[in-house]
C-alpha cells in the first residue's frame, strides 16, 4: 500500500501586540488598543487551528473509508504545521500552542525565512517539501469564518490532480480583496509565490497565480469559493455578522462555528450598523 504525506500549513505571526493586525486598533481609526488587536488576533488564530484539525481529522476518516473499499487507494496521512517568523518566534509559537489546552494531534513549527513575503512564502513551502509531503495547504490566521469544507476540498482537489496528471497542481480561494485565502499546490506542478505578493505592477495576488498557472504552461487549477480574512475594521464587521450567522446555523447545519472569536465579540460587546437605506425602489426605474 501506497502512503503519501500531506501538509496544512498556517502561515503566521505569533500574536504579540503592535505586531499584528495594527489596522484594526485606534492609532489607524479602528476600534482597538494593540493588546486588544493582539488578543482577537490570538483568539482567531486558534480557531483557525481548531477548524483545520477538524478538517484533517474529516480527511483521514475519508481515505479510510475509501481504503476499505478499495485496498489499492493511496492512504494519505496529514500533518498540521505553523510556520512564523523570525527564528525567535518559534518558540514563542510554541507556547501559544500550549497554553492553548489540550490539540487533536502534534501541531510542528517552523520558521520561515527571506526578504520578502514572497520569500518567506516559498522558504514554508520548500522546507515542508523538502520533509517529503506531497501536497502543501497554506492559510493565514486571520480566517477565522474559514469552512472546513474548504479545506477538504482542497486536498481532495489536489490529490485529485495527482491521479490525472504527473505534475498534479494547485488550488486557490480568493479573498475579499483579489488576494489569496487559501493556496496549495504539489511539488511538481512548479508553481512558487515570487512576484505574487510583492510586484511593481501592482497586480492583484489572485492574477499574480492565474499568469503564472498560465506561464508554466497551464497548471492544473481548483478555484474555491472566496473566504475574507481581517485587514480592517470593516472586515472585522463582515466577520462579526458571519459569525454571529455561524452561530446559529450550527443549530441545523455542520458548520465550524470560531467560538474564541465569538467570545471576543461578545465581551467587547461589538455589534455592525450600517446606514439607514430610505431609498425607495420601484424596480421599474433604473437604478441610482
């Protein structure tokens, strides 16, 4: 029987205040002082851990089934890494993760290295390669309302690839700002993340990975359904209502609901207003 390694992979910053989500707190006119950025933060962070475990956990259970039905199936095993930045931080990593209580199996830390985020980028995915995974999933920590489904997908997509084609491929989910939630890809497709986040032509991240799908020669693509992550406060907002939506449709639905985010939100007491719309539309009219 066949084995075949499978990494997701958290790409992140250790949740220290004044080092992450900046935008959100006072001094750029959001709602928060840097401790408070950095706890919500945290608390996201680790949501995004628990929903990607749960996915892993859903995956093995999948290619069980599959093996049992048929011998001949590759059995896929799935590791979790979070990869930070500089080497320092690892260890400040690692002691998130354990006060954190108590994870559904070992969580590995990396550091990640280079001059740029593209850089950093591809120094995580080379080094989980370089271990002898066949497939790489990375997320940012700041997706909190990230389904689990979106990650099966993923890996189901790629693995999907690699049944068809030699080079495998990739998969992509936009975010709200034609950049990246999720990307993950195979080693023999080729793909890496140079010019993709940082480029003088101001290209958008997700066109970044279409032209260069393109000029590698058409790479194998799987496109998800977009999933936003926190820059600013009206991101914030958005995850605010999702969240708050979550929670009750777990009452009928198998949804992840980020419930260290929602207490987040609870104690700070947050709720989302938007204007009063007094416009009337008749719909026969055009639009104004």
């Amino acid at each position: 029987m066949t084995t075949q390694k499978n990494a997701l992979m958290l790409f992140s910053k250790p949740p220290i205040p004044g080092m992450v989500k900046t935008r959100l707190t006072t001094k750029y006119d959001g709602l928060f002082t840097e401790v408070q950025a950095a706890t919500l933060y945290r608390r996201m962070m680790l949501d995004v851990l628990e929903c990607a475990l749960q996915a892993l956990d859903r995956l093995e259970e999948q290619n069980r089934r599959e093996r049992e039905e048929n011998p001949d199936v590759v059995e896929q095993v799935y590791d979790m890494f979070v990869s930070t930045t500089p080497a320092k931080n690892v260890e400040v990593m690692e002691k998130v993760l354990a006060e954190s209580g108590e994870w559904s199996r070992p969580i590995h830390v990396i550091e990640d290295a280079g001059k740029v985020f593209d850089d950093h980028f591809d120094d995580a995915f080379n080094k989980v390669f370089a271990m002898g995974y066949g497939t790489c999933i990375a997320l940012g920590g700041d997706l909190p309302i990230m389904p689990r489904t979106h990650i099966i997908d993923a890996f189901n997509h790629l693995h999907r690839f690699q049944s068809l084609y030699p080079e495998g491929g990739m998969v992509l989910a936009p975010c709200q700002a034609s950049g990246t939630s999720l990307v993950g890809y195979t080693p023999e497709c080729g793909m890496n993340n140079q010019t993709v986040y940082y480029n003088a032509a101001g290209r958008p991240a997700l066109q970044a990975y279409i032209d260069k799908a393109r000029e590698l020669g058409d790479v194998h693509m799987a496109l998800l359904d977009a999933v936003p992550d926190v820059d600013n406060m009206e991101d914030f907002a958005h995850v605010v209502t999702v969240t708050n939506a979550l929670e009750h449709a777990a009452l009928s639905q198998d949804v992840f609901v980020p419930h260290r985010t929602l207490t987040f939100i609870r104690a700070m007491r947050v709720t989302v207003s938007t204007p009063p719309n007094r416009n009337f539309d008749n719909r026969d009219e055009i639009d104004k």
